[in-house]
C-alpha cells in the first residue's frame, strides 16, 4: 500500500505549469487526467496522483525549501526524456542526468519547475 494519497504543488501560472508537466511528467508515462475545475490540474496513471493547483487561500504560490518530489522513471532513457521535456518546457536545471552514488544502480536527473519547486526522476534498474 501506498502511503500517499497525492502529492499537491501551487502554481502561479496553471498555463506554464500544464505546459511543463505534460511535457516532464509524460516523458515517464503519467497522465495529465484534466482540469480541477479552473484551480488546478490533475496527473496519474488511472486516478488523481499528483496535482497541481493556484493556492487555496489565493496568496502567491511558493516552492518548498528543502523540499523534493520524486517521480520513478523505468529506464535511464526515460530520466534522460523527463530531462529534456522539463528544460524544453520552462523548467531548470538541478542536477544532469547520471549516476547516484547512494545506491548501485541510481541514476536520476533534478529539474525545477517554473515555480520553483524542485523535482527529481529516479530510476534503480541496472544498465
């Protein structure tokens, strides 16, 4: 069982971030599952797993510090096109793609997404 329900990031431009997360997020397979009514976005693979949304209490959106979201990728090629997707579609740089030293086999790549908030894709199969 998992222990999450979902996962929530806030935006401050819906626009750019659906831009960004389709792109990132459907090089690894997930969904974008539709509109939240006008607050917000809904991503999964069946169900809603991952939303993003204009804060609730209508003040600016801000990223966590500290704060990580990983996303599982199935092969290195895919965290290679998680990558790619995120820079091509207003996302920056945390960290190339490559090896992780904590773990045999990790290899994963870090993005920010265009508010901020910092994500990473992972993938522990071998070569």
């Amino acid at each position: 069982m998992a222990i999450f329900t979902h996962v929530v990031v806030g935006s401050n431009d819906l626009a750019k971030s659906i831009k960004f997360y389709d792109a990132a997020l459907g090089a690894l397979g997930v969904k974008n599952l539709g509109p939240m009514g006008e607050s917000g976005v809904l991503y999964g693979s069946d169900h809603p797993e991952f939303l993003v949304t204009r804060p609730a209490n209508g003040k600016p959106a801000c990223f966590a510090n500290g704060g990580t979201i990983g996303f599982a990728a199935s092969t290195r090629a895919a965290v290679h096109k998680f990558h790619e997707a995120g820079l091509a579609n207003g996302g920056t740089d945390e960290g190339q793609p490559g090896p992780r030293a904590f773990a045999p086999t990790a290899y994963a790549a870090y993005l920010r997404d265009p508010d901020g908030n910092k994500l990473c894709t992972y993938c522990f199969a071998p070569e």
